[in-house]
C-alpha cells in the first residue's frame, strides 16, 4: 500500500480533490504538520473494516476473558422481530 503525504496546507486547499481521490482507489493519504503525521484520510468503506475489526476484537477479548459476549441467534431474533423464531 503507497501511501501519498500532504502538509495540512496542500490538503487544506486541495482536500475536496484528496477525498474523492481516497474514495475513489481506496488508498489512504496522511496529513502531515512539520513534517509530523497527524491524520491519515481513508475511504468510508476502510473505516467501517477498521470498526469491525476492532469490534471483533473487542468481543474476542470479552470471550477469552469468560464474558458472555453476546446473545444466542433465537434472543436476537425475539428482540428484532418481537416474538419466537419460527
């Protein structure tokens, strides 16, 4: 993955352009302040990967631990639809 750099001066002028550049190829670029990476711009469809991801391990941290991590498939069923699972 390349990764293309902008100083927070160019991506404030050019930002519209960068944005639909990241959602378009889905590559991200970084921000950059003196020199210092301070955002990284990723596309809508990485962000959502990024949140499952960190999600999935959330709950995985939560089983190793002996949590109850979730519900069983017919309790999430009743709490969507409101009645048993037919």
């Amino acid at each position: 993955m390349t990764e293309s750099t902008y100083s927070i001066v160019e991506a404030r002028a050019r930002l519209g352009a960068i944005a639909r550049e990241v959602s378009a190829t889905r590559e991200p670029v970084a921000i950059t302040d003196h020199g210092q990476t301070i955002a990284i711009l990723v596309s809508p469809a990485d962000a959502l990967e990024l949140e499952e991801m960190r999600a999935l391990s959330a709950y995985r941290a939560r089983q190793a631990q002996g949590e109850s991590a979730g519900v069983s498939q017919a309790e999430a069923y009743r709490r969507v639809f409101g009645g048993d699972e037919a």
